[in-house]
C-alpha cells in the first residue's frame, strides 16, 4: 500500500498561513502538518525528523514548505534543509514566505509578457520602479526584474536610507543592480515616474499609491502592474480584472497598458498549485525558492 503524501509546513510566525494550507490540500497532499514559531536552528532537526521516519520509498512522499515574512530568512530556511539531507534520504522543499515568490514571479512575468507583446520592448531595454518596495512582495519583484535585466528601483514613502538600506543588502545576496528611490507625495511620485517605462505596485492593501494625477505626467510609461485587489486598488484606472488594457489616465504615454490583481492573481494560483504538485511528485528531490517560480510563470503567460 502506497504511503499517504505529507507535508511539514515550517513557517517562523506565529500562525501558518491559512492560504498556503488550503492551496497545500487542493494540490493533493494528504496530511499537511503546521509548525509555527520554527527559529533558523530548529531546521535541521525537524528536516532530519522527516527524512529518517519513512525510509527510502516514504521519502518521495514526504515534503516541506517554509513561509514567513521574510524572505531572507526563507531562503536560509531553504538551505539549511538542504544540508540536512542526508542520501538517499532527501525531501523535497519548497520557500515562498508570505506567498511572495510566487505572487512577484507572476507579477513579473505578466509584465515581462505585456512588455513584448503591447511595446515590443525587453526588459534589458526598460527602466523600472517599485512601489511598496521594500515589502516582502516588493523586494523579490526587485530581485527577480533585476536578475532578468531590468534596471530597477525600490520606492520607500518613509526613508530613503532604507530603500537604499534594502538595496544594498539584497544585492550583495542575489548580485543583482537594485537601486533605492523615495517618494511621499504627489509631486515626488509624478518627479519619480516622469521617465519610466515600467511600474509595479506592491504596496500594502486598500491603499492608492498612484493617482490619475500622477499618472498623467508620465512620459514613457509601457506597463503598469497592481497586486492590490482591495478597494481603493493601487493604481488608480487599473482595473482587478485588467489584462493588457490601456491605462486611462497616462495620457502622456502612447499605448500604456495596466494589468491587475486577478490576472497576476490567476498566474500566482496555478503557479504555486504547480510548485506544490512538483514537491508531491518529485522523484528526485526539489529545492524551489523564486528563482525556480519566475521560471514556472514564464511558461504559464
């Protein structure tokens, strides 16, 4: 009789996500056990835990996600699963704190995709900023333009310090080209937009960061791409349901183009159900953080 399939959820909050649980059971595992509070050091002994209790065959049906809030954390998270592994007993592990990595590798690649098709523009071609970036979703958006040439910058509404801070910090781990930028009002945005081709916005829910205001002073703005679905959403004149639609009130900027929530939200969904499925049918083991997921969501736009 074939083993049941499990999954260790390892997350370093205080509650696992209710999200991640529900997408973990409708990819098809069987069991699915949370641990809240993991620290960095338990990692080790709860990844030996699961690779030594189920023998060689077992192992194939056993997994581990890794959330949080912290990216940096998850994927040290990640490698010290790895080094726990000891052949031919090795798992399966999968990171995506705060479904970030998924969410920013399908927010990346719609817009990748809308930027070729709309513009006939690469990225190595465009100049970027992030909105809320220096969140979670925000900073590996960042990561993941900038590793596939986009020349970006995260904004802070707070400090410029600590977009720069941020910057700095992810470079020197991913060696990428992150800049930091800052912008708190209106005019400080419109200055920041005025000659970019591509905007994201992670910015907190319910929050308008981009009004039509703004909007209109952009010259060269291409695609523009929110992750809020909660009224007000990030960018005013996107749409949740937007695809490629023209961008109403960037009337300085021929063709422009917004996509919204659901449309990243749809590519995120099927994203992360078949970064899951690959854990519970791997024959060999998988390591997957959001490198492995902008892959995926290239294939899926």
């Amino acid at each position: 009789m074939e083993k049941r399939s499990v999954l260790h959820m390892l997350d370093p909050m205080p509650n696992n996500s209710p999200f991640d649980i529900n997408m973990a059971v409708d990819a098809g595992f069987d069991v699915l056990i949370p641990y809240s509070n993991v620290k960095l050091d338990n990692v080790n002994g709860l990844a030996q835990d699961a690779i030594f209790s189920r023998g060689p065959s077992g192992v194939k049906r056993t997994a581990i996600f890794i959330g949080g809030r912290d990216i940096g954390l998850a994927i040290d998270m990640l490698a010290a699963c790895r080094r726990a592994m000891v052949p031919p007993f090795e798992i399966s592990v999968l990171a995506d704190p705060s479904g970030a990595f998924t969410t920013a590798a399908a927010l990346v690649a719609c817009v990748e995709k809308e930027l070729a098709v709309k513009h006939g523009k690469s990225f190595k071609e465009c100049k970027a900023l992030v909105f809320g970036g220096t969140g979670a979703i925000g900073i590996t958006t960042a990561v993941i333009a900038s590793q596939a040439g986009l020349d970006v910058a995260i904004v802070d509404h707070l400090s410029l310090d600590t977009a720069n801070e941020i910057a700095a910090a992810y470079n020197r781990r991913f060696g990428c080209h992150i800049k930091g930028a800052f912008a708190s009002s209106d005019a400080e945005k419109a200055e920041l937009i005025a000659d970019v081709d591509v905007i994201f916005c992670t910015a907190k829910a319910g929050v308008q960061v981009l009004n039509a205001g703004v909007l209109k002073t952009a010259k060269n703005l291409k695609v523009a791409a929110d992750v809020n679905a909660v009224p007000p959403l990030g960018i005013e004149g996107i749409k949740r349901s937007h695809r490629g639609e023209p961008l109403v009130y960037a009337e300085r900027a021929q063709g422009a183009v917004g996509i919204g929530a659901l449309a990243v939200g749809d590519v995120k969904y099927k994203l992360q159900n078949k970064l899951l499925r690959l854990l519970l049918d791997a024959e060999q083991p998988w390591y997957l953080d959001f490198r492995d997921a902008f892959a995926k969501a290239r294939e899926f736009v």
